[in-house]
C-alpha cells in the first residue's frame, strides 16, 4: 500500500526568526538602524513604511548597502560605510535583545514547545547574525533549538535556499519529512528552493505578499488553522501533545 502523504509525521520543523518567532522588525532592527545612523552622525532615518519596503532585502548590511546606493554613493563607498554601519547596529540591537525588548509571536512559545513535547526536532534558519540572534533565542525560548544556522555563517541569504540546505545537513533531517515556518516570500521561497514545504504565518509587513506554493497560510502562529496543521502531523499525534494542541484549535 502507498502510505499517503499526511501519514509521514513530521521528524522536524525549521523555524525562520525575525516576524516568525519573534516580533523584532518595526520596533527592533528598524530601532536599532536608527541608532546606527544617529550615532555615525547620519541624518538617514527609517520610517514604518520605509522600512516595509526595505525588508524586501534581506540581512541588515546588504540592507544598508542598497540604502547607500540608492541614496547616490558609489558601490564601494555604500559598501564600506554599510558594513562600519552594520557593525554598530549589531551591537545596538543585541543590547535591545539583553534588555528583553524584542517579544515572541504570540503562540510562538506554545507551538515551539508543543513540537517538542512531540518528539520532532526544532532548528532554526535566518538570516540575522548570530551575535544577536543567539541571546534572543536563548532568552526568549530557553535551550531549545538544535541546529542553529544564520546570516553569519552562509555567504548567500534567503531568498536563496542556503540556510536552509545548511540547516538540512547539520540535522541530517529528512527534508520530506521536514516543514519551515516562514513570515515572508523571501523565506518561502528559501525554504522550498530547499525541497521543504512551509508554514507561512504572515504579519503587518508581509500580510499582502503572495504565497502560493504554501503548504499553508495563517495569519499568526496561534491561528486555529495553523494549529490544527500542526496536530495533524506532529508525530505521536494519538497522545498527549495532539491532544494538548487540538483543544485550542
Ligand atoms: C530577516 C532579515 C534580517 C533582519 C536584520 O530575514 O533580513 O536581516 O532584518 O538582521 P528573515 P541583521 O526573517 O527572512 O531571515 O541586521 O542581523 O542582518
Ligand atoms: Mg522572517
């Protein structure tokens, strides 16, 4: 007999960071840009929309970099000063994350630990550095995820799919038997560019971009909808954890 589909339980779940686990774009990275600017002397400022569109590029330095650019300096003088700038971000932005200023998505704690309970594994893939993204994860969710991979560690950033190959091979994991979690079309199309099918729980910045191609698509991480994938598929489904996940949906 052909085992369908919905059979496999899943054997892990990578999860993407920024506006997927944690609410950090429009008052923490965008916060901490501004600080960057101001404390080089900068008049840039970038504002709520802005911002919106600047997330189209994703990591923080190639960000900067297109900003520069685009505001008429030469290619090797936007690099330059994107990288010095970079670096002072960084450093802002992993001080907002030791004072507890970036929160988790709501549910994203249940869903985390839910998957957990289950016996699947937990990664992460994004595309933000390591030097704040390890406190974050740490503070907000304890010592919970198993492979970690970020922007610091592959040359190319989502939408490419290098994360989340990186993230395949360290874990060993079956990509069939794997879903992301994503926020954005950057991210989808990273996760399945790496032979994942993902979860998109959209927000504020990217509620109107389009998904096709989602395994599902869910307003946030503690949508019934999302929830109830999740029970479908979570191995040991039967007992305890699907029981615990399929009363709230
Ligand atoms: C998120 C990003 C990140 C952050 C900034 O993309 O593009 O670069 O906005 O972090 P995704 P850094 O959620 O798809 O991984 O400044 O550390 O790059
Ligand atoms: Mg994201």
């Amino acid at each position: 007999m052909i085992p369908r589909r919905q059979d496999k339980r899943l054997e892990a779940v990578i999860f993407d960071v920024d506006g997927t686990l944690v609410d950090s774009e429009r008052d923490g990275h965008r916060v901490a840009f501004n600080l960057a600017f101001q404390a080089a002397g900068l008049l840039d400022r970038w504002d709520v929309p802005t911002y919106g569109k600047l997330l189209e590029i994703t990591g923080g330095e190639r960000r900067l970099t297109y900003w520069f650019e685009r505001r008429g300096r030469s290619m090797d003088e936007a690099r330059e000063r994107a990288a010095e700038l970079h670096k002072k971000k960084t450093e802002i932005m992993r001080g907002l994350v030791i004072q507890g200023r970036i929160p988790p998505r709501p549910g994203a704690r249940r869903l985390v630990a839910d998957v957990r309970a289950s016996g699947a594994q937990v990664h992460v893939a994004t595309t933000g550095t390591r030097a704040w993204v390890e406190p974050l994860l740490h503070q907000v969710f304890g010592r919970t995820f198993q492979v970690v991979v970020t922007g610091t560690e592959v040359r190319e950033l989502k939408p490419n799919p290098a994360v989340y190959r990186a993230v395949i091979e360290h874990a060993a994991c079956d990509p069939a038997r794997t879903v992301a979690v994503e926020d954005s079309l950057n991210g989808l199309r990273a996760a399945t560019g790496a032979g994942l099918r993902c979860v998109v729980a959209s927000n504020v910045y990217t509620r109107e971009q389009d998904f096709a191609g989602a395994a599902l698509t869910a307003d946030g991480l503690d949508d019934p909808a999302l929830v109830a994938w999740f029970s479908r598929r979570l191995p040991f489904a039967e007992s305890g954890p699907r029981r615990a996940v399929a009363k709230r949906a």
